[in-house]
C-alpha cells in the first residue's frame, strides 16, 4: 500500500503536480493514463525514490519491496535462466521452475534457456529484465510499457499472469485494450491533478469528460449571475431605500468563486493525404520469398494482392519475418524470388521506426515536415508541425534535442504531409501516449487508400483489420476476415498448450498434423462454448427482461403524463409509486447485469 499526501513536482520548470492525493490499496491493479510529459514515468521515479517531491509526503509500509523494470541491462551470468533465477526470492535451484514457466511466457524456447544473454537481441534482453522482477514476487509492480518489445502471443500470456497477480500493480502502456484486460482501476494525471476510479479506461475518459462538461457549464453559469449582480449594483447603488440589497449582493459577489476556463489540452489530430489511384488495384506481390540464411527462409512463395482500399494487419511472433515483408513491400528490400508489381500512381508512406536515424540532426522539425512536400509550403508544414503537437517555437527545435517520442512524431508528421494511397507501418504506436493512439485508429480508419500494418495492439487490430497476414506455425497465411473472427475460429488457440505447468518445463511437444491441430481447435472451442454459454444465456434473459420493463416504464410515464393533464390526484400518486418501482427494479437488473458481463469477461480472459 502506498499513500501520497499533497504532494508537488516541478520538473525542469514544468509544475507536473499540484498538491495531489491518492492511495494505491491492497490487491490493486491500478492503470495509469495520461498524456506524454504529463508525468506518468515521474511518478513511478518518485515511488521509487529517483526523484524527491518538492512538497508533501509518500508513506508507504516497512519492508515493501516495489519491483520495476530498470531501462539499463547488466549481463552477469552465463545463462538466460541463470539470468532470470537472480530474481527469484529462493536461490534454490529446484526453485528454477518459477523462472523457467515466465521465460516461456515471454516467449524464450527451451534452446534459449542455456544462451548467453549477452548474445540476445536488445528486445530480449528488455524480456529478459522484465522476467527477472516478475520472479522476484514484489508487494507492488510498477510497469512501463512492459508490451513495447513483446509480440502478440507474450502481450496475451502477460495480460493473463497480470490479471492473477496477488500484489499491488500500477501499470503505463498505450495499449489501451491491454490495459483494460489487466486493471481493477484507472488512474489519470489530469490537468496536474491525479484521480483514481474503480474500473476500466473508458469508465474514467467518461467520468472525466463528464466532469469537465459540469465544470463549464457551472463556471458559465457563475459569469452569468455574476454580471446580473454588478448589473443590479451599478444601477441600484445610488438608491438609498435599497442600499441594505446593494450591500447584500456586494457580499455575495465577493464569496464567489472566479472559476477559469479550463485550457484546451493538446491531443493529435492526424488527417492523412490520399493521393487518387484511379484503379482497383495498389499493390501485387508475385511469389516473393527471401531467407538471411538458405537453412532457414523466412518468406516463401509469398502472394498478395492489396486493393486500393484495403486495411491489412500483419500479426505473429517476433524474428518471424514481419518487419522484413513491409521491408520488401516498401521496395527497402530486395527479395530473392518474386517480384512487386504497382499501380503506375501508386505512391507508398512507409513508417519504421528504424526511419529515426534518417532524420537530420541539423535540420529543425519544420524542415523535415517540408522536405516531404514542398509544393506545400511553409504554412501547411506548420500547420501539420502543430497537429504533431510543435507548435509555433517549437517548430523550430533540432532535431538532435528531441526525444525518442517527439522524433517519432516527426516521423508521422511526414507521413502527413506527403499524399499517398498506400501506408506501411511498423508498430507505429510504440511512442505514442493513449489518447494519440485514439486519433491514430481514427485517421487510419478514415484515410481513403490502403494500409498494410504491423502491430501486436489488439484495439487496433479488433478496430482496423479488415485482412489479416498471420505469421504462425513457421508459416505464412492470409485471413481474409476480422481479428475477431480469427480469434473466433481459433486464432492463437493454441495457447492452451503452450502453458507451463508450475513445477516442471514442459517436454517437448510432438508436433500435430494439421488435421490434428483443427481437432484439438474445436475440441477447445467445445469446451469454451461449454464454459461460457450457461453465462451467456442469463445474459440475455436479463438483456429481456430489461427492455420488457422498459417497454412497461415507457407506458406508465405515458399514463402518468395523461394524469397530470387530468389532475386526478390519486392516479398521479398511483403512477408515481408504479413507475418508481419500475425504475428501481430496472436499476436492480443493469447492476445484476454489469456484475454477470464482468464475471464472463474474466472468464473468457481464464480461458484465453
């Protein structure tokens, strides 16, 4: 448990709280959202005791142990599981389960388990760290874009380890629908504020708009009588028969509170340029294949045909080719088999965010965003630095003084500002906070031409998908469906058989044919549905009995409106203590409701 008490910070010149209060209780797994810059890694640096509050006090209990990934890696053993077992509480080497089972989730094979961790790729070794302070069992966990060098069957196995953790966790990630399967509760920092709420991110983005609509409202309210009252005193103050009411309303006005209006907080608002094509047609990718090493080739015989105004979503696990296929389709790498064949208009964007060591140092943001388009001019390329959120001055920042975060946003502003009609991204939302995720989502949903997109972040991938290209099973397949339906029908199903039993590694698997594989699929997908549907059903007679009761409030209301009309006294009372039953019992059902859905929503995360 941890408590702050109005606590301040002041950062490089930047007030990032202001007398903020919270508690984090036992058991709580608590989100923490907010804009970039807004203070999210400072808190956990204050938790931590990087950083000191310039006022207030933390207080937390004796002997707390709080576990956070450190960003730098010390390689000090010979082995990844020798590694990991540094974290464990029991130095026992029968102990080494505990490490060997988070490995896995993580994604390490059994042939990584004896590697030397010095020879891992710098994603890995993050893994690696994250590992070590997962085994090390804290009261609490901070967490910081722990899915960032994750892949999507990782991501889903640390959504479930999280979901069962026993301690205290405060978790940062942009992935809001990660999020959402892991928290009990959400913590924003708010306009140098912080509040916490029991729930999930929307149930706070509601609160809060709700809240700042209330505020406004009050605040106009407030001018309005305001001005009424020194209406009232400049015109009657002279009147000595009223100067008792003149006097009454000064003091009224000097007990009044001088609400501000609230600051309009800066939040992307992207809009990407389609280039016309004039054809059905972008993109086709005839009998592509291409290996770093013959042994092993990472694409073969690949065949794609993109249309003008398609969303493709290419998913799997790291080191399976994915980023290498956006490569070759961006014409950034040569295959050695097969050819691309494009539109004579067709006009890429391609985001990397490798792309970042292509970005001058001596040149300003401006410059970059007008390099991309300089038909455009000045005014345009300042217009799109603003919607990155560099507004006037800043615009004109090196760029060898941003951070990792800003130069990814240079990078998409020139994605902007260059007409195109097909798009490849590559993860673009590592560096993005939640809410520019949102507008993200939302101007690659309304961009007129094609996207073909890396990601392991299910909202957009359940947002965006329209076709999938799976990487999986050392194979590459296209789904010409939504990243529902493949999860419907399977998806990462087996999943179920990747999990690791709690005091042993798990032999080797014989591997299944792939009539097997479909049998086993539908034998879990069976008992799933056996699980889930007795839930499902009360569901939906609860869902019925509601919307009867409704129909039922809506004719009561009906009536007791007639009555009113009537003036019958003793109908009105009647139709009045009816429609207050009514109403209580349909309260009753969503509660009743909301309580069963968040019970089969657990369920269907137990069951993967």
């Amino acid at each position: 448990m941890i408590i702050f008490e109005n606590i301040s910070k002041n950062y490089s010149g930047q007030e990032l709280f202001n007398r903020v209060s919270f508690k984090i209780n036992r058991k709580e797994r608590v989100g923490l959202i907010g804009n970039n810059g807004h203070g999210k890694t400072s808190l956990f640096r204050l938790i931590i005791k990087e950083e000191i509050p310039d006022a207030g006090k933390i207080t937390m209990p004796g002997n707390y142990r709080i576990g956070h990934v450190k960003q730098e890696v010390k390689i000090t053993e010979k082995t990844v599981l020798l590694e990991a077992a540094l974290g464990l509480r029991e130095k026992d080497p029968k102990y080494f389960w505990k490490a060997e089972k988070i490995l896995f989730g993580l994604g390490f094979s059994s042939q990584d388990m004896q590697t030397d961790p010095a020879n891992l790729s710098g994603g890995f070794q993050v893994r690696l760290n994250l590992a070590k302070v997962l085994v090390s069992e804290p009261d609490m966990l901070l967490l910081d874009e722990p899915n960032n060098y994750l892949d999507i069957t990782s991501i889903r196995w640390l959504a479930r380890f999280l979901s069962a953790w026993p301690g205290e966790l405060i978790l940062i990630t942009h992935d809001r629908s990660f999020m959402d399967k892991v928290v009990t509760h959400t913590m924003g920092i708010h306009r140098k504020k912080i509040s916490k709420l029991s729930g999930n991110t929307e149930k706070f983005y509601l609160q809060t708009a709700k809240e700042e609509e209330i505020f406004e409202k009050t605040r106009i309210n407030e001018v309005r009588k305001k001005k009424e009252i020194e209406l009232f005193i400049s015109r009657f103050r002279s009147k000595a028969r009223l100067a008792g009411m003149v006097q009454s309303r000064i003091k009224t006005i000097s007990k009044m509170r001088n609400l501000e209006k609230l600051d309009q907080l800066k939040t992307l608002n992207l809009s990407f340029t389609n280039k016309p094509l004039g054809g059905k047609y972008v993109m086709s990718v005839k009998n592509v294949s291409f290996s770093y090493t013959l042994q092993h080739p990472l694409i073969k015989n690949f065949n794609l045909t993109v249309g003008a105004k398609d969303k493709i979503c290419v998913i799997g696990q790291n080191g399976k080719g994915k980023t290498t296929l956006l490569k070759i389709i961006s014409g950034n790498q040569k295959p050695d088999e097969g050819e691309m064949l494009n539109h004579p208009l067709a006009t890429i964007g391609y985001y990397e965010q490798s792309n970042i060591k292509n970005l001058e140092d001596s040149r300003t943001v401006l410059e970059e965003i007008m390099i991309e388009n300089k038909d455009g001019g000045q005014q345009k390329a300042r217009n799109i630095c603003g919607t990155m959120m560099f507004e006037q001055d800043l615009a004109l920042k090196k760029i060898k003084i941003l951070s990792g975060g800003e130069k990814s946003r240079v990078l998409i502003g020139k994605l902007l500002a260059k007409p195109v009609n097909l798009l490849l991204l590559d993860e673009p939302t590592n560096h993005l906070d939640m809410s520019s995720c949102n507008a993200l989502v939302t101007a690659l949903d309304n961009f007129e031409g094609a996207v073909i997109m890396v990601t392991h972040n299910e909202m957009l991938l359940h947002a965006l998908a329209k076709r999938l290209i799976v990487f999986q099973d050392d194979r590459i397949s296209i789904q010409e469906n939504s990243y529902q339906d493949f999860l419907d029908k399977g998806g990462w199903g087996d999943e179920e058989l990747q999990k690791i039993p709690s005091n042993k590694v798990k032999p080797a698997k014989t591997k299944l044919s792939k009539k097997q594989r479909r049998q086993r699929r539908s034998q879990i997908q069976q008992e799933r549905n056996k699980v889930l549907k007795p839930t499902e059903r009360q569901i939906s007679e609860i869902e019925k009995t509601i919307e009867l009761h409704e129909s039922e409030l809506k004719t009561l209301n009906a009536d007791l409106i007639k009555a009113s009309k009537s003036q019958d006294s003793a109908l009105i009372a009647e139709l009045s203590k009816s429609v207050h039953g009514r109403q209580k019992t349909i309260d009753s059902l969503f509660n009743k409701l909301e309580s069963i859905t968040n019970k089969l929503d657990k369920m269907k995360l137990d069951l993967g």
